[in-house]
C-alpha cells in the first residue's frame, strides 16, 4: 500500500536540524578553546548535542514492518 | 535537484570515499587510544608531571645552562637539539642528536626535573602508544606516510562535502532523524549511513581539515624557515652555520627572549641548525598570554653566540593555523568529558564508513541510475 505523498521538503526545512547542531557543535569546538572552566561545560553541553540527536533518533527508530 | 547532478555528486561521493575508507578506518581505530593518551600514560606509571612538585619549569628552577651540561654530560659528543618546557610542572626536557640537522629517528629524549635539577633518564620509548602514534602520524612511512593520509583527509572532506549535498534529495519527503530498521536491510543502512553523517558532519570536517593540515607540517615548517625565518635572519645569510661548540649562555639568551616578548610562557627553544631555527640562533617559542592565543607560538630570535636579540615576529597565518590544529584535532584542551564525546563520534564516524562500505559491497547489479533513484525518492519506493 502506499501512503499519499508527503509533499516535498525545502532545502531549508530539511537543512534545519543538521544546521542547528553543525553551529552547536563549531561553537562547542571555539568555546572550549578559550578557557578553562566555564568554557569547557559549555563546550561539553553544546558538543553532546550530536551524539543526544543519536540518541533521540534511536528512540524513535521505526523496527517493525509498515 | 537534477538527477543529472545527483548522479554526479554521487561519483564524487562513492569514489572519494571509496578510495580513503581502509585509511580513514586505520585512523579511527588508532585515534581512539590516542585520544586518552593522557590517561594510558598515567595508568602505565608514565606520568612524571604528577610526580614531580615544584616551581613549573618554564617559570624557574635550577638554570637551564646548568640542565644542559648535565643532558650533555649524558650524551658525549652529541648536540642539543630542543629544550620544551611545562607550564604546570618542574618537567623539562632536552632532546639531544648526533648533529644539529640529526633526523627525528636519531635523537635522544631526556627528562629533567628543573626544581631539583635531577636528572629522570630518557624518555620511555617503543611502547604501544609510540606503534599506535606512528601508525595515526605516517604508517611507519616518513614524510611520503604523513603526505599520503593528509591526501587521504582532503579526500574524505570531499566525501562529507559530497555526502552532505546528497543528504538533500534523500531527505526530501523523510523527517530528520528517521531510522527506517524494519524495512529491508538497505534501507536500514542508508538511514544510518545518512543520520550519523549529517549529525556527525560539523565534527568530521573539522577532524578531517585539522588532520590534513597536521600532515603537511614539516613542509609547512620547513616553508616559514626558508621564507620568514630567513628574512628575519638575513643578516646571518652568508655567515657559515654557528658550530655548537660556540653556543653561549642559554639563560642570557631567555632573559634577552623575555624582555622581548614580556609576560609569555616559554614553550621550547629550538637550537641553531634545526628545522624551527637558523643556523646561528636559538629560537624562543612562547606561548599566547591569553587562554584562545596560548596554542598560538610566537619565536623570539637571539643570537646564540653573543645572547642579543635578532628579531620576534608572530608565525605567518598559515603556520597559526596549523598550531591551531593540534588541539583541535586532538580534543585533548577541554577535559575528560571532551574525550568522551571525541571517542563517540569516532566511533559514529567508523559506523558510517562501515555503512558505507556494505552499501557500496552490497548493492543490487545494475546501472549508476538504479543509486541515484535511491536518493532521489529516499529509497521509499523501494521493495525489500
């Protein structure tokens, strides 16, 4: 059976999260480089964005049959 | 997008994958120890910044000409090389060689506790981390080693940029994030392949740009010696190379070094004749004076026969760049949790290569355009 056709995506729609998490992450990578303390918790916040959108992701992967 | 165009990016992305992937999958797996290499040094009793106490020994401690004579008492007949200084310990160490231009294989590591001025013997070498170091740095094969992977990183920026425009069409009618794992195994793959590497794309790019720009350091170093150094130096041009039985006083020379570049970490000095100097100078590399700028090194140039300052010029932007690099690529400047996350994304970044490789290994016979209809539509037309 198929489904109807989801209409298509904007360049901008589907770039939305992986831009958000790609600024995230530079910002992470610069901000850890610029001292010690406070800088490194907000390196380490901004960088574990990537790998908690794997997570979430895998919570909500599709395992059975449709 | 033009599935003309999708065809084309989807060469560029298949081949400049396809060609680094045994390479990039060598580097993930020794770059992971690599990264906690802190930490194995500690483990295997090789930390001697936490066992020595004391003034740090790029503050002070017992003079540095004094140090010298004891590493040179050790090794007769040989030469100093470099002496690298700890901000945070009274570690300092002298690298000796049997001649000023001696190959990296040819010298000799020794360590020193500045506060006592005790010697600690040569650096531990040869160990398991030494194997890994060498396989991640030129796979045992010189500067042709470290030039093939830095080939092999600007390959693998062409497999992310191109994966990345791929990512568009594939995406086009699925939401981001979607996992499809209860459909055929392809597009199971094709879901993570997809996922992990626009999640991990940012990071990759980075490892990949910093890793490239790594590889080319000595003809990097090699290139601001034979341009800026010698501009800075051209004075000495004609004169023949200082010999080490005339080099004078290295706490003149620091003190000279300071007074030009004032409340700086000195990092190391570079003796004359050796890739970071002329061949009549040490050359004083200090450290940024703020936390961004410390990774950058500034070089004081003293005359190492009469201890008077030649000149102190920051490095070109290049070599900043470079120096950049380091930390960037090693993730070692943020603490433990930083590791962490570096050893996740590694290990993403070897699940994309391995999807990678079964999605190329096990593709279905038939023409490039059966691939490119497979991203156009997001593999939903798909039959399992």
């Amino acid at each position: 059976m198929m489904k109807p056709r989801r209409p298509a995506r904007s360049l901008g729609q589907a770039f939305a999260w992986p831009l958000v998490l790609a600024i995230s992450t530079v910002a992470g990578l610069l901000l850890g480089l610029t001292g010690d303390g406070l800088p490194d918790f907000a390196a380490w916040v901004l960088l574990a964005s990537a790998p908690a959108a794997l997570v979430v992701a895998w919570g909500r992967r599709q395992d059975n049959k449709k | 997008m033009k599935s003309a165009a999708i065809r084309r990016w989807y060469i560029v992305h298949k081949w400049s994958s396809l060609i680094p992937t045994l390479f990039l999958l060598m580097l993930c797996v020794t770059g992971l120890p690599l990264i906690f290499h802190d930490e194995i040094d500690v483990l295997a009793g090789e930390d001697y910044e936490a066992r020595l106490a004391g003034i740090p020994s790029a503050e002070g401690g017992v003079p540095l000409d004094t140090m010298l004579s004891r590493a040179l008492a050790d090794r007769p007949r040989e030469v100093p090389l470099f002496m690298a200084f700890s901000p945070d310990s009274p570690l300092l160490t002298i690298t000796t060689g049997p001649s000023p231009d001696a190959p990296g294989s040819a010298m000799t590591l020794l360590f020193f506790d500045r506060a006592s001025g005790t010697p600690l013997g040569p650096a531990p070498t040869g160990g398991f981390m030494d194997f890994i170091l060498q396989l991640h740095t030129d796979v045992f094969l010189g500067l042709p080693g470290m030039l093939l992977l830095g080939a092999m990183g600007l390959l693998f920026v062409v497999a992310l940029v191109s994966g990345a425009v791929l990512y568009a069409p594939f995406m086009r009618r699925l939401d981001f994030g979607t996992l499809r794992l209860g459909r055929s195994k392809r597009t199971g793959w094709l879901d993570q392949h997809n996922l992990l590497g626009i999640v991990a794309l940012a990071w990759m790019l980075v490892i990949g740009l910093t890793g490239a720009i790594n590889a080319f350091a000595d003809p990097l170093t090699d290139n601001w010696r034979n341009t800026e150094l010698a501009a800075m130096t051209s004075a000495y041009a004609g004169a023949a190379p200082l010999s080490p039985d005339r080099y004078g006083s290295l706490d003149m020379a620091m003190a000279a070094a300071q007074a030009a570049l004032p409340g700086r970490s000195p990092q190391f000095i570079a003796f004359p004749g050796g890739s970071y100097s002329s061949a009549h100078h040490y050359a004083v590399f200090f450290q940024g004076d703020t936390p961004l700028t410390q990774h950058l090194l500034t070089p004081a140039l003293i005359d190492a026969q009469t201890g008077a300052l030649t000149d102190a010029r920051a490095m070109p932007p290049i070599n900043q760049a470079l120096m950049m690099s380091k930390p960037l690529h090693f993730g070692d400047y943020a603490g433990l949790p930083l590791k962490i996350i570096w050893a996740a994304l590694t290990l993403a970044t070897v699940w994309i290569l391995w999807t990678g490789v079964l999605l190329w290994l096990r593709r279905r016979p038939g023409a490039v355009e059966r691939r490119v209809a497979e991203i156009a539509s997001g593999a939903s037309g798909e039959l399992a």
